[in-house]
C-alpha cells in the first residue's frame, strides 16, 4: 500500500509535492476502489426499482437483481482465476471489475426481461465471433489503405517515413 500524501507532507513539510507514475497509479486505484464501492449499490437500486414499477412486483426484481449479482460475482472470480493461473498477469486494471459489472448488469437485465435474452445472447455471440472476428478483419484487409481516408495514411506509397509495409517484398 503506497503512503498516503499526508504521511509524505508530514516528514517533508508542507510545500513536498507528490506527483509521478506512481502517485497517479495510486490514485486510479484508490478511484477505482471507491467506484466499486459506490456505484454498484445506485445501479443496483436504481435497477430494483425500475423493474418494481414495471413488473407491479417485489419478489420478481429481487430475484432479476439477485441473478445479476451472482452473475457478477461467478464472472469476477472466475477473471481473477483465469488472469492469475492460466494467463498468469501480475495485476487486475483497477477498473474492470466494475466494468464487468456494468457490462453484466445491462445484459444480465435484458435476459431476464421477457423475450430480450435470447435476442441479446444471439447478438452478443454473432457480434463477438462472426462479426468483429472475421467480417471486420476481412473488411479491413479488403480496404488495405484506403481505411484510414481521408488521412494522409490513406494515399498510395510507402507510408510518411517509413517503407510499404502491406504486400510482398521484393
């Protein structure tokens, strides 16, 4: 745990900055900390009642909340597992965690709406597998430079300062 900038100023008065790299880290984290904190319980309520009013129910949206809580917390262990034992990261971005939860809520309460889980799942899988692994990377090979139009990157020849990097060598 870094030490906090009161301890610092105190050894080394009142005019010592903290600043750098691992100031500002420090900081991110501490944000993100506090984030995961706080916003899961607003969205969370926020959502409750949401569905409260539009299902005209109590035990229905505790259970829908419920669910996407435990979505959550299965997709955050199994992250930490998968990071630190397969992938082996020395460290989590402070702010996935509650990305993960915001991505899971927004889904996690679609599913559980009526019909929107099977649109939403399908949309999911097709965007993840078809569209952004193959579609978009076939799309971008196929348009070669013309992709970044209208920057210079797009205009034929060697990009500025450096030698063709598309295509055969000669």
């Amino acid at each position: 745990m870094p030490v906090p900038r009161d301890t610092v100023r105190q050894a080394g008065g009142e005019g010592t900055l903290v600043g750098g790299s691992t100031a500002i880290t420090c900081d991110l984290n501490n944000a993100a900390e506090r984030d995961l904190k706080v916003l899961p319980p607003i969205v969370l309520l926020v959502i409750l009642v949401i569905i409260g009013i539009l299902l005209r129910a109590i035990v229905a949206p505790l259970l829908l909340v419920g669910t996407v809580i435990v979505s959550f917390l299965a997709h955050h262990g199994a992250s930490v597992l998968i990071f630190g034992y397969v992938f082996d990261f020395p460290g989590e971005d402070p702010s996935v965690p509650l990305f993960g939860f915001i991505f899971l809520v927004a889904l996690g309460v679609d599913y559980n709406i009526t019909e929107i889980g099977f649109p939403v799942a399908f949309g999911v899988l097709l965007d993840t597998f078809i569209v952004r692994s193959i579609l978009l990377s076939a799309t971008v090979i196929e348009l070669d430079r013309r992709i970044w139009w209208p920057s210079r990157l797009s205009h034929a020849g060697p990009p500025p300062g450096g030698e063709e990097t598309t295509g055969p060598k000669a």
